[in-house]
C-alpha cells in the first residue's frame, strides 16, 4: 500500500560539499530524512523504472534511514535496490557498484569522519550512474525542490531484513542483498598485483591498519588479511562499530592517535595506513614517517606506471585548489594533464569521465583514481603496498628520493573548528577585501603575484563555479589558502592552507611549521585570528 504523506519544507536541507549532514537528532524530525529523499528523487525526476545501489557507513541510524529509503523508493515506482548486506557499504564499494552494475544511481548514508552516535551526526548524499557525487546542479535541484515540498510517499510494508544476501521483494520493487565487500575486492585484485604484495609480506614486513571501528574493518580483513596473507592482527580496530568506539575516524595524525602512537613507537611496522569512517580517506605512514596526501597523489604520480592498473600511464592528474601543487611538478615532467578543482570529489568526476585525468588528490586525506568516482581509502593503501613491493624501499626513502627529483611543497592546513559563523565569515569579507589592489604588493617580505577569490571553469560540462576559497599567491610559489567548511555541523570551521615550494637539496628535511612560519605570522597580521577568535591556536594541524 502506497501511502502519500503531506508534509511542510525545512529550510535547511542545503546539500553540502559531500551531501546534506547534519546531527541524528535533526534526522530524527518527523518527515524530515523523507522530505529530503523525496527531494533526491524529484530532483532526477523520478525513481520510477530505476535500479539504485543503497548502504553507509553503519553508523547509529544507518538502518533505520535504509529502511525508509527503502519504502519510499518502492512507493515511487523504483524497479530494484541494490543493498549491501547488514546496510553497509563503504562510499567507494557503492560507487563501484554502481558502474558495476550500471544502475541508474545509489543513495550513500556517511557523515564521512565526524562521530557517531545518537547525539552525533549523520549524513545522506546522491550518486550519479558514473558513481560520482551528484553534481551541483542536481544538489541545487534538490535544494530548490526541499523548500517547498509539500507531500512524500512511502509503502506501508514492513522492514525487510538485511541481515542475509538474497533476492527478496518489498512490494513490486526487488530487493538484493549483497556482500558489501566481494566486488570491490576483485577490483582491488585487478588493478594491484596480489602476488608481489604476498611476497612482501611472506618476506616479514610488517603493517598496522587502522579502520578506526569503521566500516573499512571487513573490507581491510578480507583484502590484507585473507587475500595478501598479511599476520592477523595487521588490522586493527577491525570491527564497525554504531558509534565509531565513540571516536573520531578521521586518518590524520590526531585523530589516528593509536595508529600514531604504534608507527612512532618501539620495534614500529615498516608501513601503517589508516581509513575513515566511510571508507573513502587514507592515511599513509611510513616507521616514524608521514606522508602529507598531496605528496602521496605526487608520488602516486610519479610511480603509476610501476603498478599493474596503471601500466600504460596516466592522462593526467587533477588536485582540489587547496591541495599543494606538489603533482603539479610531477604532471609537468611527464608532460600529462594538470588540473586545479574546487574542494570536494564531485568536481572530478568529469575529468575521469572525459578521461582527461586518471588520477586525483586532495590534502583531506583524500586520493582516488579512474578506477571509481569517489576517493578511496583502501585503493591508496593498497597502491602504496604495491609500489613498497617493487621498489623494495622504505616510505620515507621513495618519499625523500621523490623530493629530491621534484622538489618539496612543504604543507600544512590549520583548522579553526566552531567558530561562530558571524566571525567566521567576518574574517573572510576581510580577507576578500583586502586582495583588492594587492597584486605587485609586498606581503611578509614577498610579492603577491596574485590574489583572488577561486573560480573553476570545468571544461567538460562548461559550468562555472565561483567563490571557491581565497588564495593568496606569491612570486616565489608559496600560497595561503583561506575556506570555510562545507562539511561541518556545528558553527564554522575556517580552514587555511599554508605552502611553500623548496628546491635547494640541503633543505628538503626541514621542520614543516618552521618552514611555514612567516606565513603562519602573516594570518595573524592580517585579520588577529588568535585574539579575536578567543583561541591559542588551530584545533588540528595537518
Ligand atoms: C572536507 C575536505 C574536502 C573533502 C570533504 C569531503 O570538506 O576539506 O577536501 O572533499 O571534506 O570529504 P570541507 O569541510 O573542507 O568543505
Ligand atoms: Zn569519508
């Protein structure tokens, strides 16, 4: 029985740079996870007809939002659902599932990294059929369609079950449970060589994986534990958990204090890797060594053809703006595609599509290939497990030897989570205003050679999106980025990107925030952030 609700628009249904996120309790609204999926729905014009992939992250809420979902695609027509089994599905295994088996789209249900839990957050976003995030011009779509809804329909059937893979029916519309994990690990198989990384760990090397209570735990023990025969124990925390362990599964070092703790500490593994907790971040470590993301995507860049995927070369690489220009380096010398994107995967997916970039990066722990049109955690640390196995050398040497080649991009992000949104965005009126005049200026003893308010021309679909972030650029290469959050889901989070290029050998092995230091001093000078924020410092440096 199909049942059409009436309902009132929330005003705050805006997706954000990863889906519409917001705390459980705000889902938990009468109507109000409905009224969004109804307006995912409208929004490609209907369900009808159509095959859809559907999971998350097994966070708290996860299955009570699958089983709306659920009904309410049957009651507006839906032909099938592809579900993974228990709910589960990390955002990468969805998107591969998605081009997999060519359905028309997939519902993911991810906070990405922020915490789990009734009082935490929650998260809902729409794939297209390429598997990548729906473009703005779905999610302004579904914006414009969530203000003023006035009526959604569900079926009146009862739960299915989730918990067993199968065939089974919920009104007219087919329902198939699959194992979450099965069809991502045999892309993996085929784009890594499995025996060459058996071998490595056959020869005693020895790793710690971190799926931080995530859903990465059954997808990691399935592909290093089973397949590449790495010792049990490799993984750790192995086990997806409602509420994360009541942790932060966000791979940085902060957050991955466990994993920190184990690769800094005595008789530490030769590599450590960590995921978030949907699957999509990667944190690459080597014994007491980290590799910042944009220079993991530059090392990536640099090696690619030493991987079975990727032996007949990349067409290019692109990096979200923010991201340091460390594969820019590496596109020129191998004379491929370079480009410079917003934040947020979404703005990838045509360059893949159009095959203008094989691979791409950005500094939140995000990298990702042709491969799927999300970012993928495991794919990265199984890329760097392959590249480890045919150099036979450590993280930190191919790192050292890639800087070396190409020159450092010393790199750093300061947040400044929770803001008050008012001083936030006061601050970047101030910043705004200040680029006014200042090219040809001197800034902390340098010359800005320009200063702008970031805007991406995406030559693929020929859509335009501007104010993309605040980019203070200058003569000798460094840069200070300034953006506020898209993902957050309390107050604003500021975020600025601090870098600067070095090339002289002697000093490819400095201190990052020594490096940075004028730079760091000269946000201060602009806007007091320190002061007026009421702060000591960033709450995360990465
Ligand atoms: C953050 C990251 C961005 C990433 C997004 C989703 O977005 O900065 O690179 O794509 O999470 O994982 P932000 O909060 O900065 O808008
Ligand atoms: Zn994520």
């Amino acid at each position: 029985m199909i049942h059409t609700v009436s309902t009132t628009p929330f005003d705050d249904q805006k997706p954000g740079t990863s889906g519409l996120r917001k705390k459980v309790k705000v889902f938990e609204q009468s109507n109000y996870l409905e009224n969004f999926v109804q307006a995912i729905f409208d929004s490609i014009d209907g369900v009808n007809g159509k095959t859809l992939v559907l999971g998350g992250d097994g966070r708290y809420y996860n299955t009570t939002a699958i089983q709306t979902i659920a009904k309410m695609a049957s009651a507006n027509g839906c032909s099938k659902l592809i579900i993974g089994k228990n709910g589960l599905l990390s955002t990468p295994a969805a998107s591969h599932l998605i081009r997999k088996f060519k359905t028309d789209g997939g519902i993911i249900l991810s906070a990405s990294h922020n915490p789990a839990g009734p009082d935490e957050d929650f998260g809902i976003k729409y794939n297209i059929s390429n598997g990548g995030p729906a473009p703005e011009k779905i999610t302004d779509r579904i914006f414009d369609i969530s203000k003023s809804i006035s009526e959604y329909k569900i079926s009146e059937a009862g739960n299915i079950d989730l918990s067993t893979t199968g065939n089974i029916q919920l009104d007219e519309m087919q329902v198939q449970i699959i194992d979450p994990v099965t069809d991502y690990a045999k892309l993996m198989q085929e784009l890594f060589d499995f025996e060459a990384i058996q071998q490595l760990f056959a020869n005693d090397f020895k790793m710690t994986f971190d799926a931080m209570h995530a859903i990465t735990g059954p997808y990691a023990t399935t592909i290093l534990e089973g397949m590449l025969k790495a010792p049990a124990g490799t993984v750790i925390n192995g086990t997806p958990l409602q509420d994360f362990g009541k942790g932060h599964p966000d791979p940085n070092l902060v957050y991955a204090k466990e994993l920190v703790d184990i690769m800094w500490g005595d008789n530490a593994p030769d590599f450590g890797a960590a995921s978030d907790g949907d699957g999509d971040r990667n944190m690459i470590l080597g014994n007491a060594f980290f590799v910042t993301p944009s220079d993991s995507l530059a090392v990536m860049a640099a090696n690619a053809t030493d991987i079975k995927g990727y032996k007949n070369g990349i067409t290019g690489v692109a990096r979200s703006m923010p991201t340091s220009q460390a594969s820019d380096q590496v596109a020129e010398r191998l004379n491929i595609n370079s480009y410079e994107t917003p934040t947020g995967w979404k703005f990838f997916g045509n360059l893949l599509d159009a095959d203008k970039v094989t691979l791409c990066g950005e500094e939140s722990f995000g990298t990702g290939s042709n491969h799927v049109r999300e970012k993928d955690g495991l794919w990265a640390v199984l890329f760097w497990l392959n590249l480890l196995a045919v150099k036979q050398d450590s993280v930190k040497n191919i790192v050292e030897n890639h800087w070396q080649s190409y020159g450092r991009n010393y790199y750093s992000r300061h947040d400044y989570e929770g803001l008050e949104s008012d001083l936030a965005n006061t601050f970047m009126n101030e910043l705004e205003a200040m680029q006014n005049g200042l090219v040809g200026q001197q800034l902390a003893g340098q010359t800005v050679s320009y200063a702008d308010n970031f805007s991406y021309n995406d030559e693929v679909d020929g859509s335009t999106s501007s104010r993309q972030g605040l980019r203070f650029g200058f003569e000798n290469g460094s840069r200070v980025v300034f953006r506020l959050s898209g993902t957050g889901t309390v107050g604003a989070t500021l975020r600025i990107y601090f870098e600067r290029y070095e090339t002289d050998p002697a000093k490819l092995n400095l201190d990052t925030q020594e490096v940075l230091s004028d730079l760091i001093a000269l946000v201060e000078e602009m806007i007091d952030l320190k002061k007026r924020s009421g702060r000591d410092g960033p709450t995360v440096i990465t």
